[in-house]
C-alpha cells in the first residue's frame, strides 16, 4: 500500500514533519503534490467527505487525514513510529502538537499580521515579534524539549518517534531561520543540541538526506530574514 501525500511543492513546510517521518519509517508513499499537473487546491476541493481545510494531508484511498500532529499520531499507531501504550501515545502526540506550536510562531515572526501579505508589508511587527521569540519564546521551548527528553536517549524512552524527527525538523527550522540565536544558545541546552544531531544521524534517514526528495527550507515557514536573526 503506497500512500498518497499531498503538499505544496517546492518547499519542505509543514509537509516535512510528515515526509521524515514516512521517510524514517521506510513507509511507501508518493508526493503528489510534486508531481506534473499536480494541482494541491483542486485536490483539496474535490473531497467531499473529511475534506482537508489544508496541505498537508495523507489519502489511502479509504482515509484522508489532515492537521500534520493528526497525521502523524495515525502514522504512529499505523506504523509503529511512537510507543502503543495509552501514556506514550497522547504523550507523544503531545509533544507533537508543542511542535507545532512552536512552529506557527516561527512563521509568524515573519508574517505577524497578514499571512497573505508580503514580508516587506510588515516589517516592523516582524521585527518586534522576532525579537520576543528569540530572546523569550526560543528559550522557553528549548527548556520544555530538555525537560521533556530528561536523560533519556528519545523522547519516548529507547526508540526513536515522530515526535524525535518533528524535533528534528523544528530544530532544523530554527537553525534555518535564526542561526546566529541558535548558536548563542547552543551552550545552554546542549541536551537538545546533541539530540538534533542524533536524530540527524539517524540510519534510516540517510538516503531521505542524500536524495532529491530533502529540499532545503528556502521561503517557507522557516525564513530567513538576518535582521530578524539579532545579535545572537
Ligand atoms: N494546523 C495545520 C495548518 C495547515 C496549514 O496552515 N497549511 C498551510 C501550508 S503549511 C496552508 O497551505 N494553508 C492554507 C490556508 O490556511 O489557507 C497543520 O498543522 O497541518
């Protein structure tokens, strides 16, 4: 069973936190929206039953499932990419859904008060709106993912999860979008520090890397514009 992923092409977006994950669970799937003629909005429109009100979303021919922390709690469950007892589940989705978050606040640094507006529109707003999630925001998650990780090697114990390569994508994402910050806070939360790089290491993810399927982040959620990146 090969799954239908629709995303917009051109960008990793939001799509990235389901595509590493399909990736890193060797789990079949074609990306429609990066296909000749793919047209993601007539798609999206043509559903008349659980329509999705947004890409990404995944299509079975029998499920389709939108809202990426949805998507990935089913892949989870489908999958075996999270723990199956009730606690690491929600616990999982939970951390997902943190990510998330983090991530529409990423985007809306740069595009604070119209997200179909053009960046140069807004500017200022962006400005004070980066300068709050670099100096209190940043921080204040980067606490919470070493909190949630405690000593162990994954967030979910021993094996690595969808919430591990959604971290992955958001830390990944904000190195992207403020470098200079992420640098400047490497000291101080190297337990998240060191586990980017271990999922980055990840064998499973070694040829997702390598290949023309991994786009790099370009004009996306993550941005990057340097004067919203400060002074470190
Ligand atoms: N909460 C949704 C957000 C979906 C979303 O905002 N998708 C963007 C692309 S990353 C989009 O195309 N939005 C179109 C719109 O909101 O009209 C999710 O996590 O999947």
């Amino acid at each position: 069973m090969t799954y239908d992923f629709w995303y917009w092409p051109g960008i990793p977006g939001r799509g990235e936190f389901v595509r590493i994950a399909l990736e890193a669970g060797g789990i079949a799937y074609r990306e429609r929206g990066r296909e000749d003629g793919a047209d993601v909005w007539a798609k999206r429109d043509s559903y008349s039953r659980t329509p999705p009100f947004a890409p990404p979303w995944l299509d079975n021919g029998e499920l389709v499932i939108a809202q990426t922390a949805n998507i990935l709690m089913f892949l989870g469950e489908r999958h075996g990419l999270a723990p199956d007892d009730v606690k690491g589940r929600f616990w999982t989705s939970q951390l997902m859904l943190t990510i998330m978050d983090v991530t529409a606040e990423a985007h809306d640094t740069h595009h604070p008060v119209d997200a179909s507006a053009y960046y140069d529109d807004q500017k200022a707003e962006a400005k004070r709106a980066a300068t709050v999630f670099r100096e209190q925001r940043i921080p204040k998650f980067l606490d919470h993912f070493t909190k949630a990780l405690g000593g162990a090697e994954y967030f979910g114990g021993d094996r690595w999860s969808y919430a591990d390569t959604g971290f992955f994508v958001l830390m990944s994402g904000l190195n992207h979008a403020f470098p200079r910050r992420m640098v400047a806070l490497s000291g101080d939360y190297p337990t998240v520090f060191t586990h980017w790089d271990r999922i980055a290491a990840l064998p499973e993810l070694r040829d997702y890397f390598a290949s023309d399927r991994c786009l790099p982040f370009g004009e996306g959620i993550f941005r990057y514009y340097p004067e919203l990146d400060g002074e470190g």
